[in-house]
C-alpha cells in the first residue's frame, strides 16, 4: 500500500512538535515521582507502607493520572479552546465574550473565578521551582547524610541561575534543556521496569479497588492522603494552558506515547520496590536507583527539575500578560524575548518577585515533605475551579444537557473537591502558604478590575458621542491646522476627555483628527483584515476601533499602517502625527464606601500610577507624545 506523502509529512512534523513539548508541557508532571508517592507515607497522618496501603496508594496515583490528566485534561478539556488557546484564562474569555447585557452578574462570576484560579496559579509558580529542585538535591543525601547541610543552600544557588537567565527568553532557555526531559521519561520508565520485574505483584494495583480497599481500611488517614495523590497532577493545568504553544494533536501524542507510560511504570517501580523494602518508604524515588547511577541520577533530576520550574515560570508570564491584556491585572514592562514567536516573552519585575518569593519558601519549608502539604491546595483548588468553568461554558455554548454535565464534568468535579477537602486538613502544615499567596495575588487583581470598573464607568457618566461633538464643531469649525492628531481611548462612542482640553486650551483642530479605540478581544489573536473599523467623519475626524486579542501586544503604529493601507489615507508619520494621552490624577470620594472598598480602590489607584506607561506600552514614539492631565474622583457605592 502507497503511503500518502502528504499524510506522512503531516505526521513526521506531529511527530517533532510532541517531542519539542515534551520538555515544556511536561515538565512539571514528569518530575512529580520525586516527591509525590513518598508524601503518603510521611507526615502526622502518614499511611503505614504495607502491601495493601502501597497497592492502595498506587492504584490512586495510576487512575487519578488516567481519570484527571488523560481523561479531564487531555481527551475533553483541550476541546475547550479559544481559537487554540487553552487554560483557565481562556475558558473565562469563553464564557465572558458569550455574555450579554443583562447578565453582567453572571459575568462576574466567572471573572472572579478565574481570578481565584489565577491566583492559585501564581502561588504553584513559586513553589513548583522550590519543591522541584529541592526534591532533585535530596537525592545527594541517599548516598551521604553528610551532605544534609548543603542542600538548602544548593537549591538556592540553582533557583537564582534559574531566575537569572530568564533575560535570555524561554525559546533560547528551552533549547538549551527540551531534550533533558526525553531522557528523563526514558530514564525513569526503564528503573520503573527493572523493579516490576523483581516483584510483579505491583500489577494488581491497575485494579481500581484496591484504591477503593485503602480508603476502607485507613479510613480517615485514607481521605488525607489524597493530599498526596493530588502531587501526581501537578502540571495538569499547565498542560492545558500551553496547548496554544503546541497544539492538541502533539500534546495528546506526547503524552500518550512518553510522559503517561513513563510516569506509570516509575510509580508501579516504586510501589514494587515498596513491596520488597518499606523501610525505602522516605525516599522511594532514589531508592530505585542503583548506588553506581546515584550521582548521575542527582545531576539528571536537578536539570530536569530546572526544565519543570522554567515551564512554570514562562507559564506565569504568560497568565500575567494575557490578564493584563484582558483588563484583569497592572499592566507591566513586557520585553519581547523572540523575533518570530510572539509568546515568547520576559516580565523583568514578575521575575524577580518569583525569585525572592521561591527562595523564603525554600527558606520557610527547608524540605519536599513539608513542601508538599502547601503545594497540594494550589493544584486541587485551580483544578476545582477549571471544572466549574467547563461545566458553565459546556452549558452556555455546547448546550449539554443537564445529565450529561453531570456525567463528565460531574464526576471530575467530585474528585476534585475530594482532593481540595484532603488538602484543606493540611492548612497548619502548610496549605497556608498557598492561601497566603493566593489571597495576595487576589487581592492585587480584585482591586485592578473593580477598580478599572470604576473608572470606565465613571467615563461613561461624563462622557458624549463623538458625532454630537462634530456637529456642534461644523456650526462654528475651529481654526485647523497641518498635521495629524491621535487621541487614544477605551471608549467607543465617547469622546476622550484629553480632546476636550485640547480644543479648550488650544482652541484649534488639526487637519486629520483619529479617535483610536484600543479593544482587547475574548479571542488569543485577530487576523489583521478584521482587525480595524474605520468610520470617517466631518472636519478631517476619522474614528479606527483597532481589535487585538488577549495574547497579542498593542502596536499603535501598526494600527495606523494597517489604516492607510485599507483607506488609501496617510496617518502616520513621524514629523507631523502627534499622540495626545491622557494623564488621570485619580482621588477617591471622601463618602467612598467602607474601609474594604476604600482599602480596594487604594490599592488601583497605587497599581494605576506605577503600572508601564501608554508610550512604551502601545510602541508610541515618545518625541511625538503629548500628555495632558485631569482629575477624578473614584466613588464606590456603600
């Protein structure tokens, strides 16, 4: 039979982007054997490692990777895309751009989901670094307990190489260590094999009902140590996002085909060598591995470890940039890492607040173990909130029936508040830090959407047509000068308030005067033929609504090119086009709300005076900038 040359290209390059997302996708739920299945049998409400709790554990940790990553995340989530992007953000955008007037709660809502979701993402971007290296460095004290006092301190010196070579951009990064995680699976598979073999008994575990057996029999003890399960997950909602980066059919390949089988035959390995030495219980994962493959298994994990924590940091600018962009967060200094690749970016700021704060963790919870019980509530509580999300959009859009929610999203649902429920009884141990973290990255978006709600509303109070102000200008037209103005607003149908002062203070007009509205779309990209809505007005006024999506950088010069190319018009040019922004002192009302409301839009107002300005932001040239200002004063209803 004549094989397709054309389906065989197809597949060959299929082929080499799942290899190429192996080492950014995967990262984080290939190095999880590290540290996930020792997790069950420490702490205060540790499971004994007999033969039925370590059938028992494993058999958890193999159907939550089969239910919650192959199932949830793989096969029916990774539907749910937004023109091909994934994650938490754009199920929100989803559900957000499918809202209508008339259901502006309902909006909320999911807003203020994926701002929790959120949230707990940025506290598992700074522990997955903490508890990845230092799960990776432990491995040096199988061979010598002497070596104990130096593990902190190495872990530290490797996050802040880390942290520091991020200037270089993820592409550059990734190049240098993709491969490292192929060799990794391959690595961690074969010692899973080697130890199956000694003691098959393991198998038993692909039974499901020993699972349901070790709940029986360690009954409380059994439902906390779903807080240790939950470790075999962590990355599922990374893989998600960076569906984007890859596409589905690669990351369905890489997972299929590597990390699954890989991450399956390491942890039946560990729960064989379980069967055979409990007393290997404290460090399952290197107790695998032969004394003369010791040092060079340290030296793999570390670097592989590396690649987990680069792919949770990229994942972290990547969230950041598009909740800026979705009017979610501060917009910050953004520098574009690629020439080519658009998603390849670098937060300067972003990246030294993950570094200080992944080092006082590490400082904090000087061990995985006690890293661990913090971890588990990041994970289990984003995971929680990402159902809910499917479940709403499979609603609204697909038009599900009600039992057929239930039957997916349902069942997932239940398994997923099973494991925030274990997590939330390790608050004291250490789930507080993810609250801590959460709640203050909440906070700081909570305030910037309220906040930017305020305003805009504010805006729209005072605000009138673009129209009424031409015809009120036809009667009695101002003196008109050369040359090209550009007044930069949020609003469509308002005119921005910076043209008021300039026809006040300068009582002049000049021959081409362009409202450009800045939109953010709901979708990750706009194809540049709809990109722009060009309406053309009396006395030289032309209004340009310029869409972008949420993973796209603004470019007014851009937006103008694009302008003069489909209108035949000359708008930009850099002697004679001026950009009039706008400088808003905000103050709030003295009768503004109780102190949380004050304290809310206190916090927007200091994010709004230090957030990167409009001229870098937009690639305005800033010899062409005009600035001028107005006070307002933000009220918040009581």
């Amino acid at each position: 039979m004549t094989q397709n040359p054309a389906t065989s290209t197809s597949f060959k390059s299929t082929v080499v982007v799942a290899m190429a997302a192996i080492g950014i996708v995967f990262g984080d739920l290939g190095t999880s054997p590290l540290y996930a299945l020792q997790a069950a049998f420490e702490g205060s409400a540790a499971v004994l490692p007999n033969v039925a709790n370590v059938t028992g554990i494993v058999s958890l940790f193999l159907w939550s990777l089969i239910l919650m990553v192959s199932l949830k995340y793989v096969f029916v989530l990774m539907r749910a895309d937004n023109r091909g992007e994934g994650g938490i953000l754009a199920l929100m955008a989803l559900l957000v751009g499918n809202s209508t007037t008339g259901k502006s709660k309902k909006k909320t809502i999911w807003i203020l989901l994926a701002l929790v979701g959120m949230a707990m993402l940025y506290g598992d971007g700074v522990i997955t670094p903490a508890i990845s290296v230092l799960s990776a460095i432990e491995g040096i004290e199988v061979a010598t307990p002497a070596f104990h006092p130096y593990i902190v301190p190495l872990t530290i010196v490797i996050l802040i190489g880390l942290f520091a070579i991020q200037p270089y951009g993820s592409g550059k990064v990734g190049v240098a260590f993709g491969p490292i995680l192929l060799v990794w699976f391959i690595v961690i598979g074969a010692m899973g094999i080697v130890s199956i073999f000694e003691t098959p008994a393991i198998l038993k575990a692909f039974n499901p009902i020993y699972g349901a057996i070790f709940f029986k029999e360690n009954g409380g003890k059994g439902f906390i140590a779903l807080g240790a399960v939950v470790l075999c997950l962590t990355g599922g909602e990374a893989l998600y996002a960076d569906m984007g980066h890859f596409g589905r059919k690669p990351i369905r390949l890489a997972w299929y085909a590597v990390a699954l089988p890989a991450l399956a035959l390491n942890y039946l390995g560990q729960g064989a060598l379980l069967l055979r030495q409990p007393a290997a219980a404290s460090r399952p994962f290197y107790s695998l591995v032969p004394d003369w493959g010791l040092y060079p298994m340290v030296i793999l994990a570390t670097l592989a470890t590396i690649v987990a924590a680069q792919a949770l940091i990229t994942a972290v600018f990547s969230l950041t940039s598009q909740a800026s962009h979705l009017g979610l967060s501060p917009r910050v200094k953004t520098v574009h890492t690629s020439d080519s690749t658009v998603g390849q970016i670098y937060l300067p700021g972003l990246n030294w607040v993950l570094m200080l704060g992944t080092i006082a963790v590490v400082l904090m919870f000087p061990s995985s173990a006690q890293l661990a019980a913090a971890f588990g509530l990041a994970v289990s509580t984003t995971m929680a909130i990402t159902t809910v999300l499917f479940a709403a959009l499979a609603k609204s859009r697909w038009k599900w029936s009600n039992w057929k929610i239930a039957a997916v999203a349902g069942v997932f649902f239940t398994i997923d508040l099973a494991f925030v429920g274990a997590n939330s009884l390790k608050f004291m141990e250490g789930g507080w830090l993810s609250v801590l973290i959460g709640t203050g990255v909440l906070l700081i978006t909570y305030s910037w959407f309220r906040g930017s709600s305020v305003l805009y509303s504010l805006r729209d109070n005072s605000g009138i047509s673009l129209e009424s102000l031409v015809e009120s200008l036809a009667i009695s037209p101002p003196y008109q000068v050369k040359g090209t103005a550009v007044f930069l607003t949020e609003q469509i149908v308002n005119v921005p308030t910076v043209l008021f002062h300039h026809l006040k203070h300068n009582q002049v007009l000049h021959e081409k005067t362009i409202i450009l509205t800045l939109k953010t779309d709901e979708t990750p990209r706009v194809d540049d033929n709809e990109r722009l809505v060009i309406d053309e007005l009396q006395l030289g006024f032309i209004r340009i609504v310029a869409r972008h999506g949420y993973m796209e950088e603004p470019n007014v010069p851009r937006m103008l090119e694009l302008a003069e190319q489909k209108t035949g018009h000359h708008f930009f040019d850099e002697m004679t086009t001026s950009f009039y922004l706008g400088h808003e002192t905000l103050v709030i009302n003295e009768g503004s709300g109780n102190l949380l409301r004050r304290l809310i839009l206190n916090i927007f107002i200091w994010f709004r005076k230090n957030e990167n300005d409009a001229t870098s932001r937009y690639h305005i040239p800033p010899n062409r900038v005009v600035e001028m200002g107005a006070r307002l004063e933000l009220s918040e209803a009581r």
